[in-house]
C-alpha cells in the first residue's frame, strides 16, 4: 500500500469546492472553541514558564502570541500557542481516537499565515486537510498505539500540522510526500506525561515540527516516502496493531472535522459522563457536600487508567482525577477551569468529599457511558445513569453555547470589544483577505481607544 504518497496527493489536489458546507461550518465551530482554549490560558504558568525559558531565544518577531503582548518567530509562536491551546484540557476531541486534533494545526497554520499572507479560505481549508490527515493516522493505529504508552495528540497530531502547512506553503506531491516522513520521524508524546505541563508541551512540539517539516520538504529536504507503512515506519514501529486503509479509504468521501466534541468541562473527557450525573443530581435534590456520605460510580476501564488520581496534589493533577472532579461537580455544581485551581484541589471541604468518592470498572461500560449513585446521610440513595456526557456527538454543544465558553475563557484577556470583534471573525473566516489578522485580533489592545 502506497499509504504516505497516496494521503500526501490528496492533501495536495482537494479543491476547495469539494469540501461541504457542513463540513467548513464545523470547522469553524472547531476553531473557534481552539482560539478560546489558547487565549484563556494565555497567562498561565505553564506558558509564562515556556517564554521565560525560551522567549530570549527566538527570532525575528513574525507572529503573534494568543492573548499575550509578545511576539516570537513562527517556530516558538507555533509551539507556545499549541501548549496553551491545551493547558486547561479544554480543547476539542475526536472521540474515535480521543485525539485533540485543532491545537497542533491551528498553533502551526496561524503563526504561519502572519508570516506567508493567505487568506481565510485558505486558511479554514488547509485547517480542514490537516485534521483529516492526523485523525486518519490517528484512526490506524488507535487503540493499540495509545494502549501502550503514546499521546496520540502528539504523535498524530505533528502529520496534521505537517499537512496543513505544506498546504499553505504550495507543496507538491512529492514535496508533501517528504513533509509526512518528516513529521513521522519526530512524532512524540508520552501518556506519562498526564498532569504535568509536558502534556501541553506534546501539541505544541506537534504544531512546531509539522511546520518545521512542511518548510524543510518546501526546499527539497527529504524523507522516506513509505514513511507510515514501512516496515520500520511510523505505524508498524509505534503500533502493536494497525488498520492502513483507514487512511486511504474514502479520502474526500468523508471528513473527520464533523465528528469533532468540545468539551464543556476542563478535564479529561473520559470524566464527563460522570461529572454530568453528579450536576444533575445535585440540581434535582439541592444537594450539599455535607449531605452526602458517599458517592459511587460505574465507570468504563479508561477512567481509572486515565484519571484515577486520588490525592491530586495541583489543579493540573485534578484535571486526571475523577474524584475530584466529581467532588466539584457537587461543591460548586460545575467542572470549569476555576474548578481545577490549585486553590480548588486543596480545598478542605472538596477535599473531605474526595475522600468520599469511589469507583469501579465496569467492562460493559462505553466511554461515554456512567452509573452514578449517592448515598446520603439520611439514608437514602439516589442513582442516575449518563447514556451520553454534554458535548459528544449525540448531545453536542450548540454555537451559543461554543460562543458563551469562547466568551468566558476569553473576556479578561482581551476585553468586551476585542473578544466580539474576534468572535465575529471566526464565524466569518472564510471572507477574510488576510488570514493572519486572526491572530492580531487576539491579543491584548496595545493603543488607547482601539477597543
């Protein structure tokens, strides 16, 4: 199979015209929760650390830090806004691969639109391309790949930006062919990394080198071109278990972008089901956390491997701790970025109902599945079942409510004016004649009476 060149030459010939409306429009509901996740943890100290450390080192200033007043050549800037992108765990999800698939191509498309102009339209479409690549990498060698070790975001997530830059920069099919093998030989990311600021690091090393790929085959720079099915490629070196065809079959047929998920809590989604149950309970019988004298869950094996911290000792520790998050979910009736403080996971009274949190793994269980059951100290027990967790396919977030979490993540950083103005041109990318002035909307108002 012929899997690298044949991904390579659809990247390269899809026209414009051959990507539905729904497709574009979902597209842009991806970016615009990604450019809310980024400017909301702009501040950070994820971020503030990763330009202290590495801001002296950068470049000409040629691209625009998200939410922040600095600027940094394209190479940091692509790196520094795919981390921030994902610091809150808040960003988008491709649930058949729980890839986050807008960070790595966003950070690395946008910071390269400031310094090569396109426009919108090229932009939104090369956006499109590059999560169909990844996602479709990510499908051939999920679960296996992600069962022993691997951040899919990382590994996957570097072709995507590979892809949609090498869309940008005009490669040819053999050119792009060379971006792909680049992009699989720095493909990295461990799941180890959970619940330390490496995790936001793998997206942003993603966009960073799929946008150091695409400019280095843009000059001839080569690469294998069987870089995904060789023997000792890609898929066969990273994966146990592999499923080629998933990433040849039906290109341009079907598009990954429409069943992307946002979330509308900022923590693993393998948690939401369950934070859901513990909301509604909570709604339903005015509960208060000295009421309860425990809370039980049913829960899918992903849940314990993933988020079974207990004790979390940060707010980024939390975001992997279903007791924590279920402990929120009742103290405070939601699981927001304020939910996952370092203040909020030290919290005695969420602390002492922590401690009152058990779960267990039940096999028959779906990922968006969970059995909720609280035991109250009056004796009664209250029990609901989550079929299906708010923001998955099946109950999605609707633009209102994309646009009020855009709005809530990003008011303080930019102000009421910007964060409309932004807002509105995400919703109109497509008109826009310059794609970079994305980017120089979202950052702080430097003149007096500019909004």
């Amino acid at each position: 199979m012929d899997v690298t060149r044949t991904l390579a030459r659809f990247i390269v010939e899809c026209k414009s015209e051959a990507i539905p409306l729904t497709v574009r429009k979902e597209a842009r509901r991806s970016l615009l929760n990604w450019l809310g996740c980024a400017i909301g943890a702009c501040r950070h100290e994820t971020v503030s650390r990763a330009l202290l450390a590495l801001g002296e080192f950068s470049g000409p200033a040629q691209a625009s830090v998200l939410g922040r007043e600095e600027r940094l050549d394209i190479l940091h800037a692509a790196l520094v806004n795919g981390m921030s992108s994902h610091v809150f765990d808040f960003d988008d999800t491709h649930l058949k691969t729980v890839i986050h698939p807008s960070g790595p191509v966003a950070a690395a498309i946008l910071a390269l639109a400031e310094h090569r102009p396109v426009t919108g339209a090229q932009l939104l479409q090369a956006f499109i391309l590059g999560i169909e690549a990844e996602c479709r990498v990510g499908i051939a060698v999920y679960p296996s790949h992600y069962d022993v070790g691997w951040h899919i975001t990382g590994t996957a997530g570097v072709f995507g930006a590979a892809a949609a830059c090498g869309r940008l920069l005009g490669l040819d099919e053999q050119r792009m062919t060379w971006a792909l093998g680049l992009a699989a030989t720095q493909a990295a990311g461990l799941r180890e990394m959970f619940g330390t600021m490496c995790k936001p690091l793998h997206p942003g090393r993603a966009a960073q080198n799929g946008l150091v790929s695409a400019l280095l085959a843009a000059h001839g720079f080569t690469s294998s071109n069987q870089a995904i099915e060789a023997k000792r490629g890609f898929a066969f070196v990273a994966a146990a278990e592999r499923n080629l065809d998933a990433i040849t079959r039906s290109l341009g047929d079907t598009w990954e972008v429409v069943l992307n998920t946002y979330k509308p809590y900022a923590c693993g989604i393998v948690i939401h089901p369950a934070i859901d149950g513990c909301i509604q309970l909570r709604a339903a019988h005015a509960l208060t956390a000295e009421s309860i004298a425990s809370i039980e869950l049913d829960v899918h094996p992903l849940v314990l491997e993933l988020t079974g911290k207990k004790t979390p000792q940060s707010g980024l520790e939390g975001k992997f701790s279903v007791y924590h998050s279920c402990a929120v979910a009742i103290v405070h009736g939601a699981a927001g970025e304020a939910q996952y403080s370092d203040a909020c996971v030290r919290d005695p009274r969420v602390v002492a109902l922590r401690e009152r949190v058990h779960a267990t793994v039940d096999p028959a269980m779906h990922e968006d599945q969970a059995r909720i059951r609280i035991r109250l100290t009056d004796g009664r027990v209250l029990d609901r079942s989550i079929e299906h967790a708010v923001g998955s396919l099946a109950r999605p977030m609707s633009d209102a409510d994309l646009e009020a979490k855009f709005r809530g993540l990003v008011l303080e950083h930019l102000g009421a004016a910007r964060t409309h103005a932004l807002l509105d041109m995400v919703w109109r990318v497509e008109t826009l004649v310059d794609a970079g002035t994305l980017a120089r909307a979202a950052v702080p108002c430097v003149s007096p009476g500019t909004g």
